[in-house]
C-alpha cells in the first residue's frame, strides 16, 4: 500500500473511531450520574469502575467491526504475554477510562483514549472528554482536530504572546514545579495550567501550553493516542533524554517524557 492509499485509509478509520469514542463516553456519563459509583481496586492499587468495563467492551466490540485483523491491547484487557505481543505490526491500544481518579471526583477531567499503533508508534489517535463533550483526533497526513461546541477545528502547537513558558501539570499527581529548568528552556518564571488525564497532552497541541514534563508513572495506553494528536498538531513526544518513544515492550511502563510545542526561540 502507498503512502498516499494509506493516509486515504487512516482518513476513512478516523470517523468511526471518533463515533466509537463518542459512544464509549456516552456510557461512561450514564455512570458518572450515579451518586455512588462501586469502585473496586486493582493490584497496584489504581481504581476500576463499571464505567471503565462498560467502556472497554463498547470499544473492544467497535474495533472488532472496524478492523477485525488487528489486535486489541486495552488496559482492561487480560494481560497478553510479550511473546505473543511482539510479532504485532499493528494494533489499537486503547484506555477505555484515563483519569479514572479525576472521574471519582468528578471534576469531569477524563478521557477515553483510542490509538492505532504501527510498528510500535501511534498513527492515528481519539481523545474523548465526554464530560465536556470535548473531541481530539488526529492521523498522520490528516493533521489534529478539536470537535467543540458541534464545530470542527484543525489546532497547531503555539507560544503564548508574553513568552512565559506555559507548563502544564498533573490534577492528580505530584507536580514537577521544583525541577523544570531543563524543560522550559531556563525560564525562571513560567505560568502553570493544572488538568488530569491525556488532556494535558491536549493541551499542548492546541497551543494552550508550551510542554507538559512527566517523571511519574504512566502506562502506553496513557500516552499514545494523546502522543499522535500532539505530533500531528506539529509538537514533539519523547522521553527526558530526547529519545523516541517505544511501545510495545516487554513491560509497559512508560519512561519519563516531555510532551512539547514550539520550541522556545
């Protein structure tokens, strides 16, 4: 398949990817009506809601009509083994609920995140905020698109007009307020924006923030759909030493990583 004939498919995939998003985040609110969701806990001590399940099998199912022939690796799946993961060329990696923290206290910070990956990169990403109806999408060669308000928009990465160096930090994590020399270009004074979930990512490719640092812990079904909607609104995703990102290892834990837009002149 040419380049062109593959960008033509990925344009055909992203529609029903953001339609099957829309409906895993319809069942998620039904959920987040409820006063007092059940809440059970996983091993390493992260929550699990019926909203994430409900999610998941929406998703699951969806995919296996789209693409029957890839595979599926969804953090609520069963854990499949390395050896049978490495021989994918592509697959979907999906978090079928990514801030499930933020969704317990309801600050409608969440997202349901969709990513098809190829040869362990992200091609082609959803990010879903059903709480505030708020669409991500992109696809390489299609560019990145916010769905806000019923209206479409193509977004680029961008520096505030001031040049205070905008860093976005975790709602639900420890920040990184005291170490940020090496990613705000030594900006002594920055401006910080807090939010949950893959929509800090969000943030940077639509040019409301200039670099989101993560040294904590995440999961590749945290970052990738959210890594292609920044990539293809022209900014940059690596780990703190500048390397690429890898998925698909042995153990997905993610590395530290920058998310960045324009580089600070």
């Amino acid at each position: 398949m040419s380049g062109t004939e593959e960008e033509n498919r990925l344009r055909e995939l992203l529609p029903r990817v953001v339609q099957l998003a829309r409906q895993a985040g319809e069942a998620v609110m039904r959920m987040y009506a409820e006063v007092n969701p059940a809440v059970e806990y996983k091993r390493d001590n992260s929550p699990l809601t019926q909203a994430d399940l409900a999610s998941h099998h929406i998703i699951g199912e969806g995919l296996r009509r789209i693409a029957p022939e890839w595979p599926i690796l969804s953090e609520e799946s069963k854990e499949i083994p390395f050896d049978e993961r490495s021989g994918w060329q592509r697959f979907w990696l999906v978090d079928p609920l990514d801030g499930t923290k933020e969704f317990l206290k309801r600050n409608g910070e969440f997202t349901v995140n969709i990513a098809l990956m190829e040869q362990g990169r992200p091609i082609l990403g959803v990010v879903y905020a059903p709480a505030m109806d708020r669409m991500y999408y992109a696809a390489r060669g299609a560019g990145a698109w916010k769905v806000e308000g019923g209206s479409a928009a193509e977004i680029r990465i961008g520096r505030a007009a001031h040049g205070r160096t905008r860093v976005v930090t975790s709602r639900s994590h420890a920040s990184m307020e005291d170490n940020l020399g090496p990613y705000t270009g030594g900006d002594a004074a920055c401006d910080f924006v807090t939010m949950g979930s893959s929509l800090k990512f969000c943030l940077v490719a639509e040019g409301a923030a200039d670099v989101y640092p993560r040294t904590g812990p995440t999961m590749e079904w945290d970052t990738a759909a959210a890594q292609c909607v920044v990539e293809q609104a022209g900014g940059t995703v690596t780990d703190i030493e500048g390397k690429p990102m890898i998925y698909n290892k042995p153990v997905l834990l993610n590395p530290g990583f920058v998310a960045r837009g324009e580089t600070k002149k």
